[in-house]
C-alpha cells in the first residue's frame, strides 16, 4: 500500500498544482451551457440505440 501511495503522490502534486490557477478564474454565470449539453445527451442516446441494435443484430 506504502508503495502504491509514494509513486502516486508525485502525480497528485502535479494534479494539484495545475488545478490551483484554474480554481482563480472569474467565470461569467450568464454563459449558456445547454447548447453543448444537449449534443452530448443527443450523442449519447445515438450511441446506446446502436449498441441495442449491435446486440439485436447478433442474436
């Protein structure tokens, strides 16, 4: 376990110290994110219908 956690600790820090200045950004709350939200649903109900038919096909 001690030897998982040392060879981890070097990519937490990294992680940690990349993170630290995005966490600073102002961001604007009145930027609409329903656009890009609505491909990713639409992409993903594509995805799980052909996977359905993959496996009805198969059978």
């Amino acid at each position: 376990m001690k030897k998982i956690l040392y060879n981890s600790l070097p990519l937490i820090a990294f992680m940690v110290m990349f993170a630290l200045p995005l966490l600073a950004q102002k961001s604007n709350p009145n930027v609409p994110i329903d656009g890009g939200l609505s491909v990713l649903l639409a992409a993903g109900a594509g995805y799980g219908i052909k996977k359905i038919n993959d496996k009805r096909k198969k059978k």
